[in-house]
C-alpha cells in the first residue's frame, strides 16, 4: 500500500517538476521526452508542391514556387483571417443579445420531517432573454476602429511577407549562382595547375626541371583543389539557403538556370541603376508594406484611445424577459394535482455610470496615449530602417555596376594576353 501511494505522489508530482523554472542559470534543466510532443511533430502535414529534378528553373519559377509552398505565407494568412474575424466579432456589439433559457426543477418542501406539512412541486419554465446597449460614447465604434485597423495591418504584413520572400529567394538565387561561379573557375584554375604539375614532372623525367620546381607544381594543385573544396561547401550552403526560402527540404538537390542563359534585359537594368537614390526612398516611403502595416497600428491606438475615453461616460441599455413557466404542485395527503401556466415578462431600461474606480480609467487612458507614441516612434525607427536598406542596396548595385565593367574589361584584356601568349608558344618563343 505504501508503494502504490508514494508511485501515485510521484505521477502526480510529474506535470509539477516538468513545468517548474530551471533552477540556475548556469545548466539547462533537464525535461523528459514527451511522447505527445513527438507525435504532434511527426504527425504528416498538408503535402506541398514538388520540385522536378530534372528541370531547370528560372528566377521567377523559384519566387512563384516559395509563395506559394514558404510557411511563413500560411503564418500570416492565417493570422489575416483571424484579425478579419475579429473585426465580426467587434461589430456584433452593435445588434441586440437574444438568450434562450430553459429548465426543469422539482422541488420538496416539508415541515417538521413532513407530519404537519408536505409538498412536491415540478417546474418548467422556459423564457427570452433580449440584452441591447442604447449608447456607449464611442465604445463600441471604437473596438470596431481598432479591430478595421489590425485586420489592415494583418494585411500590409501578409503582403510585406511576400516582399521578403522574393527579396530572400532573389538574394540566395544569386548568391548560388555566385558560388556556381566561383566553381567553375576554381575547377579551371585546379585543371590549369594539374596540367603544369604533369608539364614540369615530364621535364623533370627529361633532365629540363628540378625538383623544387616539381614541388612548387604539386604544391599549386593541391591549394587549388583545397579551394574547389571550400567553395563546392560555399555552394551547398548557398542551396540549402534557396531551399529554405521556398519551403522545401536542404537535401532536394533541385537545379537552377545560369544568370547567363536567362533572357536579362541589360537595358531595365540600367534604368534602374540611373534612377535618383532619393527617388527610390520616397518610392519605399510611399509603398513598403512593413511602413504601411506600422501606420495602420498607430491608427488602432488612436481609437484605443477614444475607447479609453468612452469610459468616463454613462452607458444606457435595455433588457428584457419574457417566457411561459408549467408548474405541478401536490400537497401529501390530497390527491388534487394543481397546475399551474403563467407568463412572466420583464422590460428595464439601465443607466449605468462608474462615479469612481481608483484612478483605473485615468491610468488606462495613459496607457493607450503611450502605446501611440510608442507605435508613432516605431514607425519613425522603421522610415530610418528603410531609408538605410535603400541607401545600402543602391551604394551596393552601383558598386556592383562598376565591378561588372571592371570585371569585363579584365576579362578582355586576359583573352587578348591568352591569345598572344598562344601565337608566341606556337611561334616558338615561349615556354609552355
């Protein structure tokens, strides 16, 4: 008996430790496996799209395919939905409150263990209950205000999601294909040192080199093929990262088209590099949907306040009652059964009015004028925030415009010594 009471003690103490504060801050608090938990996360989701292995896919198959398989975009659609549903729900305050009561009683009542007196009634009574606010001051229009503001706010950031997935997908395209780049040319550069290590090792074999110059070779290839190494790591990192931003898993080896075979138009991007950076960050200003979102927030706090305000007045309602109520009634010792049918109604008009609450809805008006200025200040923060990430993207596309041109001109000038460097090899002037 005394195992089975202290097992029960310690199931019953286990909700207890599990959900207990860890007690230092210098070890994590051991917590055992819950199975419920295990299974919430194996359980199978909603199946998504998927990638065909074979093909090759462009730039706006890559953001099309994110919206539409990304979680974030379920996150904020759901929360959208949520925020339009509680917009209802703030509007119902303005219509009439209808209740329908029923129930069923029996009752004994007897006097001196029932020798003197004795009776057993049964009751039903059945009734409409209707409840209606006639005036609030702004109460209600003022919760409907503020939940129309965070269904647009919801909204905005359903939209600024989007933005952030293309500009994620866009980003990690690139940065793949950089690191596909890079590749291509460490493998050149791995071929070009293999091919001079087998050079100087025949003339080695042929009495023309040393073996130091041999070493130096073998010593060239070997950091050239530690380098194809770093950046094939570079590029599976930069795959990974695609892959994450279009909701699918790391390990779908999926294939992207080359920036060089995609149909770019050189002439838009030029428009685009040439356009006034104040131009564009009046242009974000205008339309950035985080901006936007962060306005309509300050809009809920201002009817906050107006419902913080509403509070300080009277609120005059009406109420009523009506129903039908079936009684039978028996005495102990007469056999007459009574019944009996009556109609109640009720109708009451209330004037409600807090004389004093302690200072309550003074402090809660505060609150609701610091939870503006606290949101005009954070749509001040986010007007800087984006008039830096314009500034630093466009000094960035301007940067990379000139390294383009300096990159082509380079490019030119390697294929012209290539070249004269092949004539004099084949001339015979110069040494492999």
């Amino acid at each position: 008996m005394r195992a089975r009471i202290f097992l029960l003690l310690q199931l019953g103490a286990l909700p207890f430790y599990a959900q207990r504060a860890p007690p230092s801050p210098d070890k994590a608090l051991p917590i055992a496996p819950d199975p419920k938990l295990k299974a919430e996360i194996a359980r199978p989701r909603a199946p998504l799209a998927t990638l065909d292995l074979n093909r090759l896919y462009t730039l706006p198959e890559l953001v099309d395919f994110a919206e539409r398989n990304n979680p974030d975009t379920r996150v904020v659609w759901e929360r959208a939905k949520e925020r339009a549903v509680a917009v209802g729900v703030a509007r119902s305050a303005l219509y009439p409150t209808v209740a329908a009561l029923a129930s069923a009683s029996m009752n004994q009542y007897s006097l001196f263990f029932g020798k003197f007196y004795h009776e057993d009634t049964t009751l039903f009574p059945a009734a409409l209950h209707l409840s209606y606010t006639i005036l609030d001051f702004g109460a209600r229009s003022g919760g409907i205000d503020v939940a129309k503001a965070n269904l647009i706010a919801a909204d905005f950031t359903f939209n600024d999601i989007h933005r952030k997935i293309v500009f994620q997908v866009t980003e990690a395209y690139y940065r793949l294909l950089d690191a596909m780049g890079h590749e291509e040319a460490a493998r050149a550069t791995l071929s070009d040192a293999q091919t001079l290590q087998e050079a100087i090792e025949a003339r080695l074999a042929n009495g023309l080199a040393t073996l130091p110059d041999v070493l130096e070779a073998r010593a060239a290839a070997a950091q050239a093929r530690y380098e194809l190494a770093s950046i094939q790591g570079l590029e599976e990192v930069a795959h990974g990262g695609l892959a994450i931003a279009m909701g699918v898993s790391p390990t779908v080896g999926f294939q992207v088209q080359d920036v060089s075979a995609a149909a770019i138009s050189e002439a838009a991007l030029s428009k685009a590099v040439d356009e006034p950076v104040q131009s564009a960050i009046d242009r974000a200003l205008a339309q950035r949907p985080d901006l936007l979102a962060q306005a309509a927030r300050v809009r809920a706090t201002d009817a906050q306040i107006q419902q913080a305000h509403s509070v300080y007045y009277p609120v005059l309602s009406f109420s009523g009652d009506w129903g039908h109520t079936n009684g039978i009634g028996q005495e102990k010792g007469d056999p007459t059964v009574a019944h009996s049918a009556i109609y109640p109604y009720q109708a009451q008009v209330k004037l409600t009015w807090n004389v004093f609450d302690g200072g309550a809805r003074r402090n809660d008006t505060e609150r609701a004028k610091s939870e503006r200025s606290e949101a005009e200040a954070q749509l001040s923060s986010f007007q800087n925030q984006v008039e830096n990430e314009i500034w630093t993207s466009y000094s960035k596309l301007k940067t990379a415009q000139r390294q383009q041109e300096a990159a082509n001109a380079l490019l030119e000038a390697a294929d012209q010594s290539f070249e004269a460097a092949t004539e004099a090899f084949q001339a015979g002037v110069r040494t492999f």
